[in-house]
C-alpha cells in the first residue's frame, strides 16, 4: 500500500483541460508547461485494484500561470491520504520539475522527460523516517478524456512494476 500511495504523488502528470469547466476557460500557462497542460483545469479519477478506494487529483494553474498545482485526496483511506504538488520550470536543466507533500510528512521530487507515446517521470520519494525510495513512472494518454500510469519501484533486483491505474476525467472539485 505505500508503494502504491507513493506512486499517487508521480500521477500529478498527466492528462487534459476541461473545456467545460469555468476553471479551465480561465486557464493561462506559461507556455514551458505545454507537456503538462492539459492536465490544468481538470480533475482525474482512478479506482485502485479491488475498487474500495480511489485516487483523485484535481490540476489548476498558479500565479497567472507561472506554476501547476496538484492536489489529490484517496478516498476510502483512513486515515484520509492525500498531498499537494507544485511544478515549476527548471530552467537550469530546461524541464517541467515538481514537488510533492504528503498527509504523512513525506516529501518527494521528480522532473518529466518527455518520450515518443508520453512521458517518464524519475521520483525521489523522502518518508518521514528519512528512508528513500526511487519510482519511475509512465504515463500515456488513453484518449481525449484518460491517461493511463505506470509506476515501477528501483528494488535491489532492478525495477518492478508496483502500480497501473487508468484515470479519467471527472468533474471538478473544490478542495
């Protein structure tokens, strides 16, 4: 389970406006932010395996656009789980990077590499007790309204699969 809710801070990644939405009519970015744009002004859902709980995330643009906020709840935790995420341009290395807090006091950073069918996002995860975990995770796009994660954790026999969840665009929410 905590790999699976450490991979929840990498799917603050990946997916597309809401044209629908008043939040979205508004949006302004910054246009180095154009790999994760359309991920701005929409919430996403996806059920974890078993269905008990799910994984909402909800993207919105920041100070006229300068920044990407995320923030996602899993419903059905308990204790409630859930984190903020704030990307910005690294305009030393030239990406998208971002920063995630967690309801546990975790933190984790990453930056996206764009590939052919989407992007890849290497992810620091820091837990509380200071133990570090490396996640890699994917992310394709499943049509106009999904994407789907894959997220594999560095173990010392290489990387393994931990999570593939399939979101979808749902309505908005306030936190």
């Amino acid at each position: 389970m905590r790999t699976a809710l450490l991979s929840i801070a990498t799917f603050a990644a990946i997916a597309c406006a809401h044209a629908s939405e008043p939040v979205a009519a508004a949006v302004s970015l910054d246009p180095r932010f154009a790999p994760i744009a359309f991920l701005v002004g929409s919430c996403w859902r996806a059920e974890f395996p078993g269905g008990k709980q799910a994984d909402v995330q909800c993207f919105e643009s920041l100070y006229g656009g300068k920044l990407v906020g995320n923030w996602h709840v899993v419903e059905g935790s308990d204790p409630v789980y859930e984190g903020q995420s704030i990307f910005s341009w690294d305009d030393a290395n030239k990406r998208v990077r971002y920063h995630y807090f967690t309801s546990t006091g975790a933190v984790s950073e990453g930056y996206f590499v764009q590939t052919a069918d989407g992007a890849t996002i290497p992810e620091r995860h820091v837990s509380p007790d200071g133990s570090v975990i490396e996640l890699e995770s994917s992310y394709l796009a499943d049509g106009k309204d999904g994407y789907r994660v894959v997220t594999r954790e560095k173990t010392k026999d290489g990387w393994v699969e931990r999570r593939n969840m399939h979101y979808v665009r749902t309505a908005w929410r306030k936190r």
